[in-house]
C-alpha cells in the first residue's frame, strides 16, 4: 500500500519537486536537517508542487514545528534564483 501511495506521489510531482523530495530524502537518511534556504527554494515551485513537497517534508519528520500560512503555501510561483 505505501509503494503504491509513493509511486502515485511520484508521477504527479514535477521534476524540481522531484529534486528537492530526493535532496530531503538523502538528508533524512544522512541525518541532517533541510538546507537553510529550504523557503526560498519552496516558493519557487508552482502553488500544487509546493503543497505535495509539504506534505513529504511533514511526514518526513522536517516540519514538526515550522507553521506555514496558507497563503504562503498558496501564492504563486517565484522566479528561480540566479546561479551562483
């Protein structure tokens, strides 16, 4: 049942939502916390995307005691940071 819930996730995650389930997912098993910037890299994906990454984090164990307004959570789509 769970392979079949995170196959479904899976297909309807957009590739950059796919990369930062799979940057949180490899810092869960390292042990380590979200990167610091995680927000900002949050707001840049679409409203849909941001709010299916939330609820992995929140079942991962990262968002215990991080409040997120629903009109952050909402709001549309930032444009992505310049590379460094």
């Amino acid at each position: 049942m769970l392979a079949a819930a995170i196959l479904a996730a899976a297909q309807a995650l957009s590739p950059a939502a796919m990369e930062f389930v799979d940057d949180a997912t490899d810092r869960l098993i390292a042990g380590e916390d979200l990167a610091p910037d995680f927000p900002v890299r949050l707001q840049e994906l679409p409203p849909d995307q941001r709010l299916l990454v939330i609820v992995h984090l929140r079942r991962a164990g990262f968002l215990d005691d991080v409040v997120m307004p629903v009109d952050w959570v909402m709001s549309p789509a930032t444009p992505p940071r310049a590379a460094k």
